[in-house]
C-alpha cells in the first residue's frame, strides 16, 4: 500500500472514537491517516451490546451527562456538537437506520454490529482516508511545531495528533493503556486506574448454589459509613463465585476503587424489590394464614427464587422444611432482617479482562472540553474511552465516543 508521511492529521486507533475523528477531519478535507494497531478495525465496537451495538440512547444531554458523575459536565461542548440525534442523522447518512425498541437504548436496526462497521469502513475509503492496520504507535515526540508518530516500524510527520486508543478493558480487543503511556510522556497526568462494567466476587460461597438465577430489580447499597450514599437499582445473577447482572455492571464502577482501598466491600442487598421490614411480615402474616403448614421455603419462596429461599433459610438459621409458623419469634425477626438485607461482601473481580469500561484516564484539567485540544501539547487531541470519563450501561460511552472523536476531529484551536 502507497502511504505518504506528512498528514495533516494522525488519528491513533481506530475505534469509535478515532474513526469519527478520522471521518469528522476528512470531511473537512484534511489528509488523514488513522493508525491501528491490530490487523481489523473496529474490534471493541464489533463486540459491544452483544454483537447488537448500543450505540446511544434517547435521554436528553443533561439527563445523559448527569449519569457521567461529576466529570460529566465535561462531555457537554461535545454533546453539543454532536448528540444522540446528530449520531442518528450521520448513521442515516452512511447508511445505517437505528431505532430505539425499548424506546431508550439506540441500535442500528440490523441489530448488527458489522453493520456499523461496514458502513465507516465506506465511508472512510470515500473520503480517502488512509487506514493502516497492525501498526502500533510506540510513542510520539513534539520538537516545537514538528511532531513525529513513530509505530514499530514507520515514521510520520503530521500537523496534528488525535489520541484514541480506548482504555484498558478487554484488552483482547485492542486497549492496553498505550494512550496513557503516550500521554503521561507529553506531561499529562492520569487518575487512577479501575475496572469497571465487570462481574464481581463475593466472600460468600453460597451464592454458587443460586448460580444463574436472575433476581429483578435487587437493591444494593454499601454497608460502609462514609460510603453509605452508594446504592443501585436493577437486575442482578449469580454466578459461581459472585454476582453479575445490569445492576452489578452499572454498581463495580463505584466498587472497584473501593475494594482497592478497603480490602473487602460490605454490601447489603434486598432481593425483594426494596420491600421493607413491615411489608415482608405483612406479607409472611398474610401466607401463613392461609396455609397453616407452610414451610420456611415455601413462604420464603412467594418473595424470591427457591434455591435463594433456601440460602436465607440457612442464613437465619431455619431448616428449611420447619413449619414457618412453629418457628420461635425471635428467628422470625433475625429472618425478616434477613431478608430485607441480605449481607454479602465484594471481595474481588477478573481485573480488567473482564471489564467492559475503564474507570479513570487522561485528567480533563489537561485538555480542552470546547476542543479536545490537551492543554500542554499543542495539536494534540484526545477523545473517548483514554479521557476520564465512563458511564454507565446503555449506549453511554458509545455516544461519549462518537461525540468527542467527532469534536477532536473538527480541529479547532
Ligand atoms: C464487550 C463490550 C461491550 C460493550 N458494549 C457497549 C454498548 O453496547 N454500548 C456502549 O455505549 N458501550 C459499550 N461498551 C463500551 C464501549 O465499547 C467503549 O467505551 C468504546 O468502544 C470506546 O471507544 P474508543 O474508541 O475510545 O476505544 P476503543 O474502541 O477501545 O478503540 C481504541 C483503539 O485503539 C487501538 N490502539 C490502542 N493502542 C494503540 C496504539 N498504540 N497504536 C495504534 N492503535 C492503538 C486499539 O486496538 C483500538 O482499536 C462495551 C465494551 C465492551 C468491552
């Protein structure tokens, strides 16, 4: 392949944020030339939603950005620039319908990942970007207004350098925390490091024995003073040595730092949709009543999945097959305790193979939220997952992606 070494700009890695760079820079006829390092593009976005690619969702920006946390209000310049409809507009434009189903979670209606990817690939070869994969970028050198882009085995000498070479989640897929590396040697800091959207284990061994078992709209919150405002909603699964689920994704981002500091995570889960102490008797009241030789299980099991019945049983101290209304008072309460908040402790997780998003990244104070622009390396831009910034599941990052590569890649100074 015939390639040239000055561009106007260099993208480096070509995920969603790099390829929307790359398309944003071209179309406002700049060369570009967008480095990859492994030998596909696109290979984390091929992955994402489960092959289905979320690629946004239908929340207004200020909703969208309260999700972020604090740094959210960075992502708003960007946002600006390019929301949910612009993403649905320019997928429009290449080719690619998306629809909201559920009215929330934005996919393209193939519900096809490749679809995505096909139709950049496209667009790309249109706007005559050069795409170069399998280079890795080792490291780039700014001697005043010259800077170089140096891979394993190629020089080039561009205008202006676009970082966006993701975090260090499944790193299978291409992110490794080069970016970092190659930021931290222009001078920019990096917060710390986190897995974060990643199954988490627990201390308990019982959880094994409910494996697979789904529990809906489970209540978690951490049983730590200082912390004790951390609580999430939502659908929760065990596994075999802890607990996974849209709720323990959304929640390791805020747990992952914690373990790191405390060791151990005390958590306590309601698996009864949030119901209270008074509404549990109330509704034990109510089933024995109605069969006198109800079992500790079976009552237990009109609130939630058998085998975790069972497991509470166990917990509290109650056999199982007891007749519910022999059992003594005080059990009852140490049950009903027990069931409002079940104690379980977050004592680790696979690291960052395993984990969907990086919490933590280049330190917004360096770049520039109206232009992605850092501010210590003139030309240099950053946009995606290698900022710190990380949402939650539903299309979030994607959309952050997409939106920052898309302001990166409009050069501004
Ligand atoms: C399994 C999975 C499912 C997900 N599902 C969703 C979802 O449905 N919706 C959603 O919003 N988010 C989802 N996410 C998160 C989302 O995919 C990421 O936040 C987003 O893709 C990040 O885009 P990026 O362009 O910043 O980084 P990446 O997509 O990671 O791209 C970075 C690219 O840079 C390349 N690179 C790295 N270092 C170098 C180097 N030195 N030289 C050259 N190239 C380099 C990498 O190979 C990679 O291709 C999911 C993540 C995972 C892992």
């Amino acid at each position: 392949m015939e390639f040239k070494k000055e561009y106007d700009l260099i993208v480096i890695g070509a995920g969603a944020a790099g390829i929307m760079a790359a398309i944003t820079a071209a179309k406002d006829a700049k060369s570009v030339l967008l480095l990859e390092k492994l030998p596909q593009i696109g290979s984390k976005l091929k992955a994402t939603g489960g092959g289905k690619c979320n690629l946004s969702n239908t929340l207004s920006n200020d909703d969208f950005i309260s999700k972020f946390g604090k740094e959210g209000h960075f992502m708003q310049e960007a946002l600006n620039a390019f929301d949910n409809n612009a993403m649905q507009d320019f997928f429009a434009s290449i080719g690619v319908e998306t629809h909201a189903p559920d009215g929330f979670r934005i996919f393209p209606i193939s519900h096809n990942s490749q679809t995505i990817i096909t139709a950049l690939e496209t667009e790309m070869q249109k706007l005559k970007i050069t795409v170069l994969c399998s280079q890795r970028v080792k490291n780039i050198k700014q001697n005043g207004n010259i800077k170089e882009v140096n891979t394993q085995d190629k020089s080039f000498f561009p205008q202006n350098i676009i970082i966006a070479t993701g975090g260090l989640g499944y790193p299978t897929l291409g992110a490794e925390g080069d970016g970092f590396e190659i930021a931290k040697a222009l001078g920019h800091k990096i917060t710390p490091l986190y897995p974060a959207m990643l199954p988490l284990k627990t201390k308990e061994r019982w959880v094994q024995n409910c494996r697979s078992q789904t529990v809906a709209k489970a209540v978690l919150k951490v049983n730590i003073k200082k912390h004790q405002k951390l609580k999430a909603v939502g659908d929760l699964i065990f596994t075999k040595d802890g607990i996974r689920g849209p709720v323990v994704l959304d929640f390791a981002r805020e747990l992952t730092p914690l373990i790191e500091l405390y060791g151990e995570v005390p958590l306590l889960v309601n698996f009864i949709k949030g119901r209270n102490e008074d509404e549990i008797l109330k509704h034990l009241k109510n089933e024995a009543s109605k069969n006198r030789s109800i079992t500790s299980v079976e009552i237990i099991s009109t609130l939630m999945p058998e085998t975790l019945s069972n497991e509470i049983c166990n917990l509290a101290n109650i056999a199982p097959d007891s007749i519910f209304n022999k059992i003594e008072g005080s059990a009852k309460d140490t049950l009903i305790k027990l069931l409002a908040w079940t104690p379980l402790h977050i004592v680790g997780h696979d690291g960052f193979k395993n984990a969907m998003i990086t919490r933590g990244g280049v330190d917004l104070k360096e770049v520039d939220p109206k232009t992605m622009q850092s501010k210590i390396a003139k030309g240099v831009y950053f946009c995606g997952e290698v900022l710190n910034l990380d949402g939650p599941c539903g299309g979030y990052n994607l959309q952050w992606s997409f939106a920052s590569g898309y302001l990166a890649g409009k050069l501004k100074s």
